[in-house]
C-alpha cells in the first residue's frame, strides 16, 4: 500500500492487519518509555490547512512514538498564507526528503493530488467534506475494543451528514467490517443520493432505538446562519442525543469536538456508554499503524532494495 | 533436493529444555544480584521460554516471571519487509514485570547473525535497566553478524549460508522437531 | 451589409488538388470517392477519382482511404482576448480550431475588459485580422461588464460587428433585464445567446448534484438550476418573439423545455458540446478538474436525451465551450479549479471514436451538427459543391493516436480527453478558401500506425 488517501484503498483484510498492529501500538503507549524505533531518522511532515488540534497532536505524537522526526506546518502565518500554490509548498518540501506527508486541507481531493507530486507515502487527515479515512479506523477500531466485532451491528450516524467526511468515511467503513448504516439527520442536510453508498437515510429519530451504536455528529452553528436548519433550538429538539433519548444498552460515539448542548446532552457526553474518550486514545495508536504500514517496508528512493 | 534431516526429535527437545533449565539454575544461584525472569521472543522463542518457565518453576522459589517480546519494531531491516505479508502477533510483547536490577534470561530457537537478539535487547532495555541478561536458545547455526554469543545452548548445528534450521512446535505448527534443510526462499535478513 | 468574420488577409487563397478522398457531406448528398480541385479558394471541380489533372501551381493532395468533410463551425469558443492571452489568444486559438478541422469560430465576450463596448469590439476586430487563421465572429454582451444591470449599446456593437449578444459566463438573473434585452433585438437584431443557470440553485456548486457527489462530499449544481431558466428565458422568448440560443444544454429536463418552447413556436435554438454527449459524471470520481465544467458533466440519462435530440434536431448544432485555462490554475484541489475543458481539436475525434464507431449515431448527423452553428447566426453553411467558397477538411478515420502525446495547438492543455485514444484525426483544413491547417509529419504521432 503506498498511500490512505479513502477507506476505499483498504478492504476488509487489510483494515483488520491495521487494526491488529494499532493493539500492538496501544501496548506500546502503555509503557513508561512510550516509543520504539520502528521509524527512526525518517521523516514525516504534518501539512495542515484547516486548524486542528485533536487531528493534528494525535499525528504528530504517533510519529514521535515511531520515533520519527516530525515537521508541522500549519496554514496560519506559513507561506500558504502568501499565496503559495499547494504544489508549490508540496515540491518545497521535498528538499527535506519526507517519507510521509499528513495532509488536511479545505477541500477536496488535495492529499490525491499531493500523492502526485511526491515520492513520500501520503495520508489524507481529512480532505474537504470527502474523507478522513484514519477517523473511520480509529472509530472501527473503539468499536472493536468494546465488542469484539462489527458483524451485523446496526450503526446510525446522526447530524449534518452533508457536510461531513467523517462521516462518508464511517458508512463505508462501517459496512466493509459487516456493519450496516443508517445516517440520519435534518432532510436539509442528508445529501440526495446518499443511499447509493450503502446506507439507509432517515429524515427521523424514529426507529433509533433499533441500533446498537449512535454516532453523532458535530452540529456547526454556520449552519443556522446558512439555513440549513431554523434555529439551534429546534435541531436540539428534534435531533440531540440526550440520557432520555439513550436507550441504555446503546453505545455513543463523536468524533469531536463536541457541541455541549447542542448535539449532545451533557448527561450523555459524561455516561459510561459514551465512547468518546477511547475514540480520542483510539487516535494515537491507530495513526502509528498506519504510518507503520505505510512506511515499514518502503526503501529510501536512494536505497537498493537486498535481496 | 536433499530432504529435511531431523537433528533432535521430540524427545530430544524435551530432554534438551531440561538440562538448558538446570543450567539456568545453577548460573544464577539465589542471593546473587537480580533475581531472574524468563522473556521469549516471539513466536517460537516464546513457545520454547513457556516450556523452560514451567521447567525452572519446578527447580526454583519462588516462581521466576515470565515475559515475550515481539521485536517487530525494533527490527533493522524494516525498510526491506512489506508489513503487509507479514500478519501482526496480538498482545505479543509482554512484560508485566518491573525489569530493573533483574537478571533477564532470553530465549529464542534459532541463533544466526544475532540481529534478532540485538533488537530484543533493546527492546527489554526500553522497559528498564536488568542488572545482567544471559541468552538461551535451543539451536545455534553459526553465522554471526554481530558480538552476540548465547550463555545456553541446546544444540550446536554447524550449517552453510544456503541451509535452513525449522523448529517445529506443537503450540504453532503440530508437531515437534528440529529438522535441517534447502533454503526455501531467497537468504533475507535472518535470526 | 457589415462585415461579421474577420481573419488575416495575408494568407493566400488556396490552389490545391485533393485526390481520392471520400467526400461526404449530407446536405449535397454525396457520399463517395471524389477528386476535388480547389481554385483560387473556391471549389472548382469535383469529379470521377482520378480524372482531374493538377494546374500548374497547385499542390497535389493524396486522399486515399482518407475522408473530405464541409469544415466545421463552432459557435461558441472562448479566446481569451482581451485581457487573459496567457491562456489563449487569436492566433494560438483559431490554430487549435483549423487543427479541429473548423473553418470558422465564433468567440464569446466574458474578456477582461468584457466586449460590452464599440472600443473593444473594434480592437478586437483588429487584432483579428493579423492573427485569426480562420474567419472569427464576435459576440458583445448583453449587459454592461456582464453584471446583469445596464443593457449595452446592442444597436451600436451590431454595427461595429458583433454577431449578436451573450453574457456567457453568467445566466442573465433577472428576467425583466433579459425582457427588455430581447425587445431591443428588434431594433438591432443579433441573436441573443443565453447561458442557463439560476445561481440560487446553483449555489456554490462543482459539480452534478446526484449520487457521486453524495459520494465525494461536494456541492452539487441540480439539473434544474439549468431547465427552470431554459423554460423561463423561452417563455419570454415566445411572448417577445424574440430570436434566441441556449447554450451548451446539459440536461434531459433542458431538452424537453426547449422542445416544448418550439412546439409552441418560440424561436430557440439549442447547442450541446462534445463532452456532455460523451461523459458523465462519473468521470469525477477521479478529482481530476479537467472534468470540471460549467454546466456540469451529468448522468447517464441525461446523455442519452443530448444524443436523442441531437438526433432528432432539437438540438441543432454541436459547440465546444472551448475554453482554456493554464496549468497551474488547474492543477489545484477540484473545488478551487476554474470551470471549463478545451475542445476544438478533439471535437471531431471524440464525437466519432466515442458515438458514431459504436453506432450511438450516424456520421451523417455529426457533420450535419458540426457544421450547422454559423447558420444559426445568419452565417452561410460550408457545403462541398462546384463554385462554393473552399471550407472543408481531411480527416483519417482510420488511424488512432493519443490526444495530448504531440501537445495541442491551443496554448492551454486542460483537455477532458487528454490521453484517450481516439480515432479521426485532422489532416488538413480549408477555411475560407485558404489553407489554415495540414498535419505534419511531427504532429502526426501515432498509436500502432501503419
């Protein structure tokens, strides 16, 4: 495999020799000496468009516990500030000869087209609205910490599904481990067409009661300016996940950061069938078996390859 | 093609484990500093150290810790192996024993170039700091690419470069023996 | 009358004898090997292969096994002159068209400065007479800098040369500016040709609103954001009596508003181009913005109704939207890339490899639908017959070759076929009587040649 650009580039197999390797990574986080040397001297540049804590600390730690040298651009105050062209920025960097690019960025297809203008392995941490395809897996992976396994679970994703790559990403990984999917959420914001992914679609909470995990998402108040829903008051209303909505054999998942109030409870953000903080410890250990996977196993452009 | 020859069979391994377990015991006498514990290095190392754990259990009080390690990513040829031919081990390193002024026993079933051993070292090193660490293994091939030499050793088995040592489990592979033979793939960067 | 077409006169007039081509051009009714002789830029003779002999000073041709088709018009290019030139400019823009096999081209105004003005317009017209290969028309906009607020000075442009009025580039929003737009028509006539868009639905918008923009997570365009403004720009066209064109029609919605239109006796016309008879959206999945155009590249359905009318002649003519953008400006994410494919020199080619070799088409239609846009503007149609002007083309259907493996004659490359292989490519152009194109031994890099 030389890039994660979409969930799409891993099929079941090759999601659960990820997921495995993540336990072993996980084992390693435990230590007191929370590193091994499985990528030492090489280097990974996180390039980052969007702002980002959560995405970005978790890949920049993983490839510190890889012992990897990490360099971390983010948008604000860099060049690409001044107008620099993505390629650009992207063709700069090769003078540090990265064996990995992290890319986040506005819009979509960027880590693709980054992966063309380098010779380093490419991940995508999220490219527009299309894909955040280390999200999905670290998301399958909690799930598979906590039951075992995803065959035949039946997952709702709830919120502004329109808009969000977290979610693209989840219904397809979701379905590939055997998973199926129902996304929900305000008809204003479930996109037309969504079905053709694999998923049921509901413009209702009616019928959540049936699932075994709700996965909610990020409700962002631009939306109300965009009218896409008339006011906070009545998404919370009709769509918030609360104790009262919660049935109490149901697991709660977010990819965070969460709205208080607003797509969740906070009742429900605090109990013990919110996976939100395993999802976040989920993140580092994930992140270093993909960078393994990636980069363990690929030469140097000036090494030759033994026999 | 000349067939597998058999070195030690099953009973030969049992009788082999036996005498490396008194040796274990006699090298380490208690009140000597650092009490010893037992760590295999996965896969069949840590089959091999399970065996020699129950052996010495018998000999010794109070019971000696047991411990494995997957040297995966300690490896220094990781650029050259494709991680995706190669299934992960779950829950494979596991020392769950505080490593500090312990005398760590390896244990391993083939010794060739030593670089395996130099990654567990390593490896152990990251937990803490053992007080000495001595290394048994059922086979030694010769061979070594590093200053690395075993405190135990089950079997000395001379072999050329183009040869391969099996050890056979019953644990992993169903069987027991220690069998001599043709390279089956291309020399890559061995034990 | 006043002058429409402009091109540089330094080009001689063509003296040219082409042997043995396949001559088909459907309005003549012919559809055999012919030998043609070219005189002084008309077309002299036409006879039995092999009969004609070579004047003195003319060129012999070989056509064997090659085809002689009416040079196509292409009523909607976009040559960047004014104000954008390092994307394409008069010379490099008609040269890519005379390599498409076109022997006259109409250009759109949305320039910087927009060609809203008599000033611009003569300008432009001068320039195209030391750098247009083929015969160039011009159309002025309707509105002032194209923001759909001021009507231009439609009577004075029309008399300066314009061959009508478009704000293409952008719909006309507001229906009362077009009203008033299409009642000027009957003091200055001018067809008035009309992007379809109604940007409250179109909206932030990339692509074809559908399942594969579900599937990527980007805004999509719904096809109807194009039909409701064709349905209300006919609508005003049949109370106005007003003689108007809708531009490169995308959808099946589309198709059916402008049929409806005409069986009501509005006076509209249709165009489809190249890439939306031949792809569909799904082509986005790649991310590639070659494939990004406005309107968008839709579903299959939708292509399907585009064959069917083109066909059937609702649509009468094919135009390309040739429009040319540079490298770096589309070789960014998919969302920031600027809108629009190059097309004149794989409008042939594509249309042929891709609709008429599986049989989706007849060849006939295609040269019909090629050369049928100038009329459309009052423009006479090139027709292969004894005493007519010289436009025609040579085209070798017979061999492939890789669109892009030689460059492009265009100064852009931001071709939605790049690197297909395609069948029918251009060897020669006549337009206006003049030798405005023929092949090179360079340029003719093929796959698997004889």
């Amino acid at each position: 495999m030389n890039h994660l650009i979409s969930i799409d580039d891993l099929d079941r197999a090759g999601i659960e020799r990820i997921l495995d390797r993540a336990e072993s990574f996980a084992e390693v986080s435990g230590r007191d000496i929370k590193k091994v040397p499985a990528l030492r001297g090489r280097t990974i540049v996180n390039l980052f468009y969007e702002a980002s804590t959560r995405t970005s600390s978790s890949f920049e730690l993983a490839a510190k516990r890889l012992s990897a040298d990490v360099v971390s651009i983010r948008s604000a105050g860099s060049s690409v500030d001044k107008g620099e062209s993505l390629r650009d920025t992207v063709q700069t960097l090769s003078a540090y000869d990265p064996a990995a690019i992290v890319i986040r960025s506005p819009y979509a297809g960027a880590a693709q087209l980054v992966a063309r203008w380098t010779d380093a392995a490419v991940i995508n941490a999220g490219d527009g609205k299309h894909e955040h395809p280390t999200q999905a897996l670290l998301d399958v992976f909690t799930l598979r910490q906590r039951l075992g396994s995803l065959e035949d679970l039946n997952i709702w994703i709830v919120g502004d599904v329109l808009h969000s790559r977290v979610a693209r990403s989840d219904i397809l990984a979701f379905q590939r481990m055997g998973a199926s999917v129902t996304v929900c959420g305000p008809p204003t914001l479930l996109p037309r067409g969504i079905e053709a992914l694999g998923c049921a679609a509901s413009p209702t909470l009616d019928g959540i009661s049936e699932a075994d995990v709700i996965y909610v998402l990020r409700m962002q108040h631009e939306r109300m300016q965009e009218s896409f829903v008339p006011s906070l008051r009545e998404y919370a209303e009709r769509y918030q996940i609360g104790l009262g909505r919660l049935q109490p054999n149901q697991l709660l998942m977010h990819p965070g950061p969460v709205n208080r109030g607003v797509e969740l409870s906070a009742d429900a953000i605090d109990s013990p069938q919110a996976l939100i903080g395993q999802q976040v410890k989920a993140g580092v250990a994930v992140r270093m078996a993909v960078l393994y996977e990636l980069l363990a196993g690929r030469p140097a452009a000036h090494m030759a390859v033994a026999a | 093609m000349s067939p597998n020859t058999v070195v030690l069979d099953r009973d030969g391994m049992r009788r082999t484990l036996v005498r490396i377990a008194h040796e274990i015991v006699e090298k380490n006498p208690p009140g000597e500093p650092g009490q010893i514990a037992i760590v295999g290095i996965q896969r069949r190392g840590a089959v091999l150290a399970r065996r020699l754990h129950t052996l010495t259990s018998e000999l010794i009080e109070p019971t000696v810790p047991l411990g494995f390690v997957d040297i995966s990513f300690y490896r220094d040829d990781l650029r050259l192996r494709d991680p995706s031919n190669a299934a992960p081990v779950v829950h494979a390193t596991q020392l769950d024993f505080p490593v500090d002024g312990r005398a760590i026993v390896i244990v391993d079933d083939v010794l060739y170039t030593g670089r395996t051993v130099r990654a567990a070292i390593d490896e152990i090193f990251d937990f803490g700091r053992p007080a000495r660490v001595q290394l048994a293994v059922l086979v030694d091939r010769g061979h070594r690419e590093l200053p690395i030499r075993p405190d135990y050793v089950g079997k000395n088995l001379p072999t050329a470069q183009d040869q391969r040592v099996n050890v056979r489990v019953e644990e992993i592979d169903g069987f027991e023996e220690v069998t001599i033979g043709p390279a089956a793939e291309p020399r890559r960067q061995a034990a | 009358m006043t002058r429409t077409m402009f091109q540089r006169t330094d080009l001689p007039q063509a003296d040219l004898l082409i042997r043995a081509a396949h001559v088909l051009d459907p309005r003549t009714d012919l559809d055999e090997p012919r030998d043609i002789l070219i005189r002084d830029g008309h077309i002299a003779e036409l006879a039995s292969p092999g009969t004609l002999t070579a004047p003195q000073n003319a060129t012999t041709i070989d056509a064997t096994g090659k085809h002689a088709f009416p040079a196509f018009v292409d009523p909607h290019v976009h040559l960047r002159t004014p104000g954008q030139e390092y994307k394409e400019n008069l010379d490099t823009g008609t040269a890519a068209a005379a390599a498409g096999g076109f022997c006259a081209v109409i250009a759109m105004p949305n320039t910087d400065p927009v060609v809203d003005d008599v000033s611009v317009l003569r300008s432009l017209v001068e320039a195209a007479g030391r750098q247009a290969r083929v015969p160039t028309g011009f159309l002025a906009s309707i509105t002032l800098g194209l923001r759909g607020q001021e009507l231009t000075e439609m009577a004075a442009l029309r008399d300066a040369g314009a061959l009508g009025f478009t704000d293409d580039g952008k719909p006309v929003t507001s229906a009362g500016m077009l009203r008033k737009a299409l009642q000027y028509q009957r003091l200055c006539g001018g067809v008035i040709a009309l992007h379809e868009e109604d940007p409250a639905l179109s909206g932030v918008g990339v692509m074809h609103e559908g399942p594969v923009s579900a599937r990527l997570g980007m805004a999509g365009i719904p096809s109807l954001s194009e039909s409701t403004m064709v349905a209300r720009d006919a609508a005003l066209a049949l109370y106005e009596d007003a003689r108007v064109h809708v531009q490169h029609l995308s959808c099946v919605e589309s198709v059916e508003a402008l049929a409806a239109a005409r069986a009501q006796g509005a006076r509209v016309s249709g165009e489809a181009t190249p890439h939306h008879l031949t792809m569909t959206e799904d082509m986005i999945r790649t991310l590639d913005s070659r494939f990004k155009m406005n309107p968008p590249l839709r579903a299959q359905s939708d292509r399907r109704a585009l064959i069917d009318a083109l066909r059937s002649g609702v649509i009468e003519c094919i135009a390309t939207d040739h429009a040319p953008h540079a490298r770096h400006e589309k070789e960014v994410p998919f969302e920031q890339a600027p809108m629009g494919t190059t097309g004149l020199e794989t409008a042939f080619p594509a249309l042929f490899t891709e609709l008429v070799m599986p049989g989706e088409l007849e060849l006939e239609v295609i040269i019909e639908r090629m050369t049928a846009g100038g009329a459309l503007y009052g423009l006479p149609i090139p027709r292969i017959a004894p005493d007519e002007p010289a436009n025609l083309t040579l085209i070798d259907l017979g061999t492939q070759f890789e669109v892009g493996a030689a460059g492009y004659a265009s100064r852009s490359a931001n071709c939605c076929f790049h690197g297909r292989t395609l069948y029918g490519q251009v060897e020669l152009t006549v337009a206006a009587g003049r030798l405005a194109f023929q092949a090179s031994a360079l340029t003719k890099q093929r796959l698997g040649a004889v």
